[in-house]
C-alpha cells in the first residue's frame, strides 16, 4: 500500500499459509510445551514489533513480548481455532493495555530513535525527515486510531483478525482504517501546501 509516496507492507497469501502449517505445533503444545517453539519463532518479529510500535523502549518490549508468549502457553488449551494470529495478537492487546493502565506516563509511538529506522523497513523507503513527519502525523491520532495502525500495519493483521483483537466487526475496522489513512492523507497533504 501506498501513503503518498511511503509504501507500508500488506500481508501476503504465504503468511496465511504460515499459519496453516503451525496448526500442528499449536494443537501439539497443549500437551508438550516445547512444541510451541516454532510458533514462537514464527510470530515472535510480528507481536516484538508490535509492541516496540506501542511502548517505544527496546527493555519494555521485549518484557511485553516474553510475557506475551508466556501467557499464549500458558492459555494455548483455551485457543479454540479460528485465526491463531488473532488469538494471539488479542493477548498481546489485553497484556498492553494493562501496561498502559499501570504506567500512565508512557506515549507510544512517539518515542521512536533515529537508530530504529535502520532496522524499519519503511524508514528505509523514505528519507529520515519524511520518517519523522509520519511518526508526528501519527502522533496526532487517538490512542484507538494507532493501535488499529500498528495492529494493521505492524503486526499484518487482516480487518477481520484485528476485529477479533479489539472485539469490534470487519467492516468497523476495515471503515475505522479507512478513515484514518484519509485524515493522514489530508494531513501530510496539507503540510506539503504549507
């Protein structure tokens, strides 16, 4: 997809394919926990960058990230099929949003480095004051509004999938999306007038 020149990676077929090859080793990792290890290895760069995305500290995110998979397998018997990203990106939303109510001060998003860029694959395609324009423009939004981006967008989640997580329809995410890529079209459109 492209946001006026800032081209932000889609999901593709093969990561849905990924997921119907790990069907075995979730089913396997309610009786022998260490079958959940290609699971982890699998999801762990998706839900790590997610809530690097949303904490914006190295330390914090990978505590997040540990505590995460700790409670996926510890709960892997609750999982009761439909999308396993999902399922575990639902975790992953519950456990951030109970970081954030236990630390009040932490701005997600904001806080991003000059070094982070190097490994982000879109702070590759832009130049680094385009990079930093984005991250202001999306500093903007709500709170909701950013996490459906970084759910989106970080963790490659579908409409339907990201409805699972924040408990709304695909069509309220699928429009809620929508509109806040337009009001950041606008926004970086109106800047460029300036």
């Amino acid at each position: 997809m492209e946001l006026n020149g800032i081209y932000v990676m889609i999901p593709s077929q093969d990561m849905q394919d990924e997921e119907i090859d790990l069907s075995h080793a979730v089913e396997q990792s309610v009786s022998t926990p260490a079958a959940f290890k290609p699971v982890y290895e699998a999801y762990f760069s998706r839900i790590y960058r997610y809530c690097l995305k949303r904490v914006g500290r190295i330390e914090e995110a990978e505590d997040i990230t540990s505590l995460i998979f700790t409670r996926a397998l510890t709960n892997i018997a609750s999982y009761r099929g439909g999308s396993f990203p999902a399922w575990l990106f639902r975790i992953a939303h519950n456990v951030l949003a109970n970081h954030f109510r236990n630390q009040r001060d932490t701005v997600p998003l904001e806080h991003i480095e000059q070094r982070g860029i190097e490994d982000d694959p879109l702070g590759r395609l832009v130049t680094v004051e385009e990079y930093q324009r984005v991250i202001r423009l999306v500093a903007t939004l709500s709170g909701e509004q950013r996490n459906l981006l970084a759910l989106r967008f970080v963790g490659r989640l579908s409409a339907k999938e990201i409805g699972v997580v924040i408990g709304k329809s695909e069509g309220a995410v699928r429009v809620a999306i929508h509109r806040t890529v337009q009001h950041l079209r606008a926004a970086w459109e109106e800047k460029e007038e300036r």
